[in-house]
C-alpha cells in the first residue's frame, strides 16, 4: 500500500524524450535492505519545484521522466531533496538525510520508488552513456528545400506546397506573426528559425554541430542540442540584452501597468514584439533587409524570445497535465522557469534548448524585472540593430496587429470541434434508418469524435472556452496597445453568426439536398434535418465571421508594410493552407469544410462575403 507522505504520479514528458529506461518490479521481489546499493539512473534529470497543493499546504516535488513525486510532510522535504542529489547510495544512508528517520519508513518509501521504477538496484543498473564533448549526427531529416525561399513568393510556395495559391496579402493570416521570419537567412547564412523552420519542408540543410545535452534538469541526455547556434548567441548576447531592455521599455508605454505586475498575457505579447524586431525589417516592402543580411544577432534575439513567447502560449493554451492559465494571471520569473521544466517547454519535436538555465534566467528578469537594464543601455548597439531599434515603434504595431489576426484566424479551430460534436451528435439521434449512406456518415463522424477526443487540445467544452477566451483577450488587449483601436469591438461580437435572408434560403437549400442525398421523406426525420442543418450554417456563418475579422484585421497588416492588397476576397480554403503547410497528420481533424462537402455530395463556396451551398451532383 502506498506510504501516506508520499505520492507518486504520472506526468507529462515529451514522448519522444524518454531516453531513460524507466524499470519496473515486481511486487515478489524482495524488499529492500539497508545494505541495497540503488542508483537513480540519469540523476541530474530529476527537477526539485516547491508549490502549495490543496488547502494552500506547501509540497516538495520531484520530477523525474514521466513520474511526478510528491512529498507533503515536512519533516520529508530533506529526504527528497537530498534523494534528488544522488546517483547511487545506501538504502541505510538514508536514514541520516533527515530528523528521526527510522528504517521502516525510509524502507517503505524506498520500495514503492524501486516499484514505480525511479529506483533501482545497483545490479540492474545500466552504465551511462553519452559525452557533451562527442558531437553527433544532425536528428533532423535530409532538406526537401533546394534553396532558400522568401515570403514575397508565397503564392508559389503555398501553390508548391498545398496546391493552393495564397497571395501575400493573407500571409498572416496563413503564418502567424510569431513565425513570418522562420525561413528568412541571416548574415550567417542561417535561417531564423534553425531546426524549427515553419513550415518544415522550407527548412534548408546548413553545417550545425549538434552535441547530447548534459544540462541538469529535463533535458539532460535525453536529445541533442544545437552548439552551433548557442556559440552564436553568446557572442551576441549583450547586443541581444541591450535591444531585449529597449523594447520592454517601450512596451512599458503603451501597457504601463505591467510594470511589477506582469501577467501571462502581458508576457506573451511582450515577446512577440521582441519577435517583431527582426520580423519587421524583413517583411516592411520599403527598404526590406535583403534575405541573407539580417544581422546574426537579430535572429539570435528572435530564437532565444521565441522560446519564453512558446512557454506562455502553453501555460495558455495546453491543458492536458496542469490547468492552463488565464491571460490576466501574474506570473514570476521562476514560475516561468519551473513550468518549462515540468511541462518538457525546453523540449522539441528533435532537440532541446542549449541554453543554460542562467542564460535562460538572465533574459526573462530582463523582460520581466528589467534587470542589468543600467548595463545594457550603456551598451553601443551595433548599425544594423539599432537600425531596427530605430523603428521599434512601427514593430509593436506590426507584432499586435498580427496577434489580432491570429486571434481571430485561430478562433476558428474551437468553432469547429464544437460543430464536430453537434453534427455528431445530430446524426446519432436521427431514427433508425437502414441505409448505406447514413450508415456510412454516422461511422465517419463517430471516427471523427474519437479523434476529437483522443488527439486534440480541444477534446472538452471547458478547454474550447478557455481557448476562446485567450483570443478574445489577445484581440482587444493588442486592441489597447495600437492608437485607435482602444473601443474596437471585441470577438464576442465580431464572430457571432449573422443570419441572413440569403443564409435561411441557402439552410432551406441544404435542407432539400440532404433529403434527397439519403432518400429521407417527410416526417419522422424532419427535426433532425432541421437540426443538421443548422450546425452545419451555424459553423460556415461563423468561419465568415472569422474570415471577415481577420481580412480585417489583415488590411492593417498590409497597410503598416506597404504591402499591395490581396486582389481576391479570402476564402475558407485558404485558412486550411496552414494546416496543410505541417503535412499529414493522423491525430489531426480533417477540415470540417472539406468534410462536409465529402460526406454530403456538396459543394461550399465561403468566403467573406459570400456563402453558397451546391449539389454536386
């Protein structure tokens, strides 16, 4: 039976970080002795995190791979801290790592770890392996990308890679704001967003040298890091502090009471206005820095922010192992830091962070405490950075009007899960009917709920609102930080589903064609017709909400970097384009207008403007 002051439980590794065995025993094997030498393999993996669990009581945890270990009695905090310190010890020893200690308390905490795995014998052990001073093979796959590519071809690179052509008016509305300068090469001939290129099949193969990470904590020795990007942000770092100072000042401006209390959301938008430094320069249509000038520590600043901009979007957005948090909660420096510990943030998809934890630490005090700010103001910003510094007003604007097209774009996805479940729901009440093709549609859906709910951050009601409400105050907030669009109305409004003389005539329409479409008569089938259908105009009225917003919002994207206006209104299919950039993945919805038309035999042409719903026959 479990000890009572101890509690053990699963957390949420990356799944692909688990380079550490985790043993199991049986329940059979003998239990433990004083003499037992145990070993906790990969020690310096083990993260040690105060926080006050029910009632407000403080506990010691300790992570460890897929295991949350919890301590709430006191007088057991010295055993776990000092448990975390070691490779092997004595089960004896333990004893003396805290006040009163007896063997048979220590025993049973010792067994139930050896069960769970943490532990284990000296002889079961296996020798550790792997040197920081060894570089290794790139993680990563060979390049598709013959040469570097620009977003001013974004017609032809969503053409190559889509199928689709999306003019670079809609860029943003297609490639969030955070990740419009990925592909671009800087002075070093490296592009911005290194391993993590968006999308993936624009990433180019350049010379990196990648190295296992011995850095204590979640990372360590799980997979390899990027040196070669690490000795380039070293050399830039006080350049990169210097701008990180300038910008938080300036945004200190326009959000004043952020000063001593900085919220997530706050931080968030701070970040992606460091991203729009570099990002600016490179998309403005007037002067733009040429592809491969970007000066390497702009695009050092952008990696090294984008990793506490993914961080808040997590603990926004990603509900899967703690709750996320609200926009307006304060947030400190080191729960900042503990929270990418316990939520694998330092972790991607093939690497992790290079970054020290001090390094890591020393540029979040500096956006959020303005520290080292006397020394780094002193610091003489080289041409080409104080060049975009010079424009840092125009780059703010540029970074919250980009938000408030993400806000509104990715308001999108909740709608549709929430439309999934109610069409699912809608075919699972209609009486029985014995016909190949509702057979055929009530499967589909039930495969498509069961991805919903297997695969997705957006599974349950509750995560949905929460989503909605992180946009929702995204667009107004970013609202608040441009002149002139304080008392803009917020999503609430601008999302809600106008119906329209037009949109009852194209529901009566629907309504006719999915009778015909499975041989349904009058009677006993009209409510749930009548209920279909108006989920499925319900959803479509809502994405040319969205699309209307957004173009919107777009419009002043367009008008800050000089860009042309898109010739064409923006359509439903190109929001997908964004999806179909990431490639194919099973765990992923289908695109519920591509859905629709498959299951239904309908043709949907929906764009802002303009809803029409045909029979294809």
């Amino acid at each position: 039976m479990m000890p009572s002051d101890l509690m053990l439980a699963a957390s949420k590794p990356d799944p692909e970080a688990r380079a550490c065995p985790v043993y199991t025993t049986s329940q059979a094997d003998p239990a433990v002795s004083p003499s037992d030498e145990l070993v906790l393999p990969k020690h310096r993996r083990m993260i040690v995190q105060y926080s006050s669990g029910e009632g407000g009581v403080t506990e010691l945890r300790l992570y460890y791979d897929s295991k949350e270990i919890s301590f709430d009695e006191r007088d057991l905090f010295p055993f776990g801290e000092t448990l975390a310190k070691q490779a092997r010890f004595i089960a004896g020893d333990t004893m003396h790592w805290g006040e009163g200690y007896g063997w048979p308390r220590v025993q049973a905490l010792l067994q139930q770890l050896l069960e769970a795995g943490v532990l284990v014998r000296a002889a079961d052990a296996e020798t550790e392996t792997g040197s920081a001073a060894e570089a290794i093979a790139s993680p990563l796959p060979p390049s598709a990308c013959p040469m570097a590519r620009t977003w001013e071809d974004c017609a032809a690179i969503t053409e190559e890679l889509t199928g689709r052509a999306v003019e670079p008016g809609y860029l943003e509305l297609i490639v969030p704001i955070f990740r419009v300068a990925h592909i671009a090469l800087d002075a070093d001939q490296r592009q911005v967003g290194e391993a993590n290129v968006f999308p993936a099949a624009l990433r180019l193969d350049v010379p990196t040298e990648w190295r296992p990470c011995n850095l204590p904590g979640t990372r360590y020795q799980t997979k390899p890091m990027n040196v070669t990007a690490m000795r380039v942000m070293r050399a830039h770092w006080p350049q990169m502090m210097a701008a990180v100072a300038r910008v938080r000042e300036r945004y200190l401006r326009r959000f004043p009471e952020a000063a001593g209390a900085w919220t997530v959301g706050h931080v968030e938008r701070l970040t992606t206005a460091v991203l729009a430094v570099p990002s600016y320069p490179l998309m403005r249509r007037r002067d733009r820095v040429a592809n491969g000038a970007l000066h390497p520590a702009l695009s050092s600043l952008f990696r090294v922010t984008d990793g506490v901009r993914m961080t808040m979007h997590q603990m926004l957005l990603i509900p899967i192992v703690e709750p996320s948090w609200l926009p307006d909660q304060r947030v400190t420096v080191d729960e900042i830091l503990d929270y990418a510990e316990r939520n694998y943030s330092f972790h991607s998809s093939h690497g992790v962070c290079a970054g020290p934890r001090a390094m890591v630490r020393e540029l979040i005090e500096v956006l959020l405490e303005g520290r080292g700010n006397a020394d780094y103001a002193s610091v003489a910003l080289e041409p080409a950075v104080q060049a975009a510094i010079d424009d840092l007003d125009i780059a703010l604007d540029y970074a919250f009007h980009g938000l408030r097209v993400y806000a509104a774009v990715f308001s999108l996805w909740p709608a549709m899960t929430r439309a999934y479940e109610r069409i699912a729901a809608a075919i699972d009440a209609w009486p029985a009917i014995d016909t190949p093709g509702v057979a055929a549609l009530r499967e589909a859906m039930q495969s498509h709920v069961g991805t919903l709910l297997k695969g997705t951050y957006l599974a349950h009601e509750n995560w949905r609102a929460s989503r909605e409400d992180v946009y929702a105050d995204m667009y107004s907030q970013c609202g608040r930080g441009i002149a002139g669009f304080a008392d803009a109305p917020g999503l609430d409004v601008l999302l809600a589903p106008t119906w329209t003389a037009k949109a009852w005539q194209t529901e009566a329409a629907l309504q006719d064609h999915l009778r015909r479409r499975f041989a349904l008569t009058a009677g006993t089938s009209e409510a749930f017709i009548r209920e279909l259908s108006t989920g499925i105009m319900d959803f479509l009225l809502r994405e040319q909400a969205v699309l209307r917003t957004a173009a919107a919002a777009q419009c002043h994207v367009n008008q800050l970097l000089g860009r042309d206006p898109p010739r064409r209104a923006i359509h439903a299919a190109d929001i997908n384009v964004h999806n179909l950039m990431q490639g194919a993945d099973p765990g992923r919805l289908p695109y519920l207008v591509d859905e629709l038309e498959r299951l239904f035999g309908i043709q949907i042409d929906l764009d802002s403007t303009r809803l029409t719903i045909t029979s294809r026959g």
